[in-house]
C-alpha cells in the first residue's frame, strides 16, 4: 500500500482541531509503512454469554499465583490456552432497582448495556445501544457484515417480571435504546449469510451524486457530532439523555459516510494497481465449516463457534456476538441429567445440585475454550488470530442461588492486538460493567463519546 495513505489517526484530528470519534479506516490502522512487513491485522470484539452465575468457589481461581499452574475446576479446558486468558474478580453489575423482581429479564438485556430499561416504558423496548453496536458502528463498515449475532436457542421467551417486555429475556444486542436485534440460531443460515451476500454498491452512485458531496456530507457531520460533544458537558442528565438518542441516530449518517469513503479508496488502489487484499501467504487458510447431524448442544455450539472463527479470520466482520443459552428452561441431557439449568441454580447448598450447576458452567466454558483454541491455532500476520481478538465470556448474574450481581464473571481471551496483558488473575479489580465494556471497546480502537451505561472509569489494569 503507498504511504501516501497512511495517516496518524492522533495527528490528523490534532491537525484539524476535529472533536469527532472517527472510525479507524483501513488507511490509519491496517498498513505498515516499512517494506517487506506485514500489514498489522485488525482487532475483532466477540462476546459469549452463559446465564444464571456459576459456582464461585469452583470458578474463581485460588490465588494470582495459581492461576496459570492450577486453575479451578471450571476452568480446566482452558488450560492449554490459559496464559491467553485474563481473569477479573471485583466486577460489579447494574443494580437493579426498581426491578427487583426482574432479574432474569434483567441478567441478559443489562450485560451489554451496562443499562436499565426505562421504568416509565416497560412493556416496550427502551434501553440503551449495546456495546457489540457501538463497535459494530465503527468498524462495520469496513467489512461485509457490521456484526454477527449468534443464539443457541429462539428468542421467542414469554415472561414478564415487573411487566417489562418480553424481549429483555433472550436479547443482548441493541441496535438503539428501542431496536433489539434478532440473532440466528440456524448454523446453515449463517454460512449463508456470511458468504451468500456480499455488499453492494452503494445506491447513490447511480442517483449521481459525487465524491464532492460526499465530503460535504462528512465535513458537515464532523462539525455537528464535535458541537454536540461540546453541548454535552453543560447538559443536566435528562437533556444528555436525549442528546445521546441524537448522536445514535447520527452515527447511521457516519456509517453511510464511511462506507462510501472505503469503497471509493479501495476502487482507487485497485485502479492502481495495487492489491487491497488483507491474507498473507503465511496465513492460515480458511477453516472448513461442517454442519452437524444430530442434536448434541456440543456439536451444535461447536460449529457456531466455528462461523464465528470463520467470520473473524475471513475478517467478513469483526465484532460478534453469542447467546450460548438464555434464562428460560434450558437443559443439558448430553451431561446426563435433565434437569433445567435454572431449576438447579436456585440449590439452597444441596450437593447434588450444585454438582449439576457446576457441570454446566464448564460445559459452557468448554464451547468458549474450543473457539479460543481454535483462533489460537490459526496463523495471522506475525502472531496467531487470537492475537487479534478480544473474547468476553461471562454471566449477568454472579451467584444464581440469590440473584446476586456484585461480582460478576469474566473471562477476557486475545491480546487485542497488544492491547491487553493476559496470562493473569486480577482479584480486586473494583469496577462495574459498564467500566469493562468500555475499557475493551477502546482496546479495540472504538473511539467513544461516552462511557457505556454506568461506567465512570477505564480499568488500567487489564492493559498494564
């Protein structure tokens, strides 16, 4: 790629005196300018979810010191990758006053938003964009799908504690604070999507509009996004809540903005001469996707988690999403009981029913542990494409049992391109949600406007 191309993201908006949190293009983030080196692959975002907690003593490691050497019993298919791991105790989750009797509506909707729904609107979707979609508005338009969004099981949930919308039972994507978005649980249909449609030009190429209206468009939207931000800071909290609502529906003009942008530089290299392809003949080729026969969860969670490596390495997306299972009944008969999983979370202490929980909190681990072996098996650029990745797997409750939220589990996998140190167990880490949400995205390289949900601050210590 010429250097005539590469621009420091810092130095430009420096230069411009432009406030705008602007997408990280292909042309900032991607190319080396040295010869002979590898162009420096994407950062992708993924995010596993499981409900119900898990069984804390069997989950949390004994100490920092045997985090790596011998790791709790629910972590076990973790071990050849655990130094790819990062665990983090002191997570706390959204309190959830007033839905105290909400809690399964709740452990799901809040894991990605760091958000409550709005109390005066409960039987309507009204809650707040998803972290998946904020990174999804960003770096979407640089690839085929802006996201993927995965589920075990329908989300067809019917339940309304505290009379809040069903949907809040079986959704964590939320394309705005009132647009859920549907994930696909047929492994067939997403192969479809992912490689049976590709994007199409853009409409208003035909219409005759020009490349000069289109940089009217961006330097227009630059001015009003970086006004807004300014507006903010002097806002009481309800007005910066309708302000919010704005910029979210902005950012829709930004995506189509910077879609038309990467198209048009893409055209013009190609034009050149100059191949815009992102493999390199190190690479791993792409992974053979086999649909199963059967109905084994293993089986079938496997090769979900396989489209997702598959999407990732393709890089068709880079930020995804997986329901694992959802709070509505679920069983495991391939652990060889059936007995749903939050029937036996509410165990009063009795051992046969711990026993049962704890089965299935590593049978879910199992499923993320396969993906994150896999993605480090595959070679990309100088590393692994796990190298490349940030994987969340976590829970929107901590202890099922009382429905408590105070210290939430997580697992990080991936560097994040270099942007995070693994290979530790962080035991105090003494932040909410909301804080890791936005502390990934911005190892992702997602520029924000605003924290996410209740966060206040960034967790250093995930990158130190």
């Amino acid at each position: 790629m010429s250097t005539r191309f590469l621009i420091d993201r810092r130095t430009c908006l420096k230069g411009i005196g432009v406030a705008l949190a602007l997408p990280l293009f292909e042309t900032m983030g991607w190319a080396d300018p040295e010869k002979k080196k590898l162009a420096k692959p994407p950062v992708r975002l993924g995010f596993m979810y499981m409900p119900h907690g898990v069984i804390m003593d069997q989950f949390w490691p004994a100490s920092p010191e045997t985090f790596l050497t011998a790791p709790p019993p629910a972590l076990a298919s973790l071990g050849p990758v655990i130094d790819q791991c990062l665990m983090l105790k002191g997570i706390s989750g959204v309190p959830i006053s007033p839905f105290n009797g909400a809690p399964h509506a709740l452990e799901l909707s809040t894991w990605l938003t760091a958000t409550l729904p709005d109390s005066n609107r409960r039987n309507q979707i009204n809650i707040s964009i998803s972290a998946d979609q904020i990174a999804a508005n960003y770096v979407g338009p640089l690839t085929s799908l802006p996201s993927l969004e995965l589920a075990t099981m329908p989300q067809t949930h019917k339940e309304n504690q505290e009379g809040l919308n069903e949907g809040y039972y079986s959704h964590c994507s939320f394309r705005s604070a009132t647009q859920s978005v549907p994930a696909e649980t047929n492994p067939r249909n997403v192969l479809n999507r992912l490689f049976g449609m590709r994007d199409q030009a853009d409409p208003r190429r035909k219409s005759g509009q020009t490349a000069q209206a289109d940089a009217m468009d961006r330097k227009m939207l630059d001015l009003v996004i970086g006004g807004a931000k300014e507006l903010r800071r002097g806002l009481p909290q309800s007005d910066q809540h309708k302000l919010d609502e704005y910029l979210d529906g902005v950012r829709s003009v930004e995506r189509r903005i910077a879609a038309i942008e990467h198209r048009q530089k893409e055209a013009a290299l190609e034009a050149a001469g100059v191949s815009v392809s992102k493999r390199h003949a190190a690479d791993s080729p792409p992974i053979e996707i086999k649909i199963p026969v059967g109905d084994k969860r293993s089986e079938y969670m496997q090769v979900m988690c396989d489209l997702n490596v598959l999407a990732f390495q393709t890089d068709t997306t880079r930020v995804s999403t997986y329901i694992g299972s959802t709070p509505n009944g679920v069983s495991y008969p391939e652990l060889g009981f059936k007995d749903t999983h939050h029937s036996q979370t509410h165990h009063a202490f009795q051992a046969d029913k711990v026993a049962k929980v704890a089965a299935i909190t590593a049978f879910n681990i199992a499923q993320f542990a396969y993906m994150i072996k896999r993605m480090h098996s595959i070679r990309e650029g100088d590393g692994t494409l796990l190298d490349n990745c940030i994987m969340m797997w976590g829970s929107g409750l901590e202890d099922g049992n009382k429905h408590a939220r105070e210290n939430l589990p997580f697992i990080v996998a991936g560097r994040g391109g270099g942007s995070i140190n693994t290979g530790r167990f962080l035991t105090d880490v003494r932040g909410n949600q909301g804080d890791l949400l936005t502390t990934l995205l911005g190892c992702a390289g997602v520029p924000l406007d605003r924290p996410i949900g209740i966060a206040t601050k960034q967790l250093k210590a995930i990158t130190t």
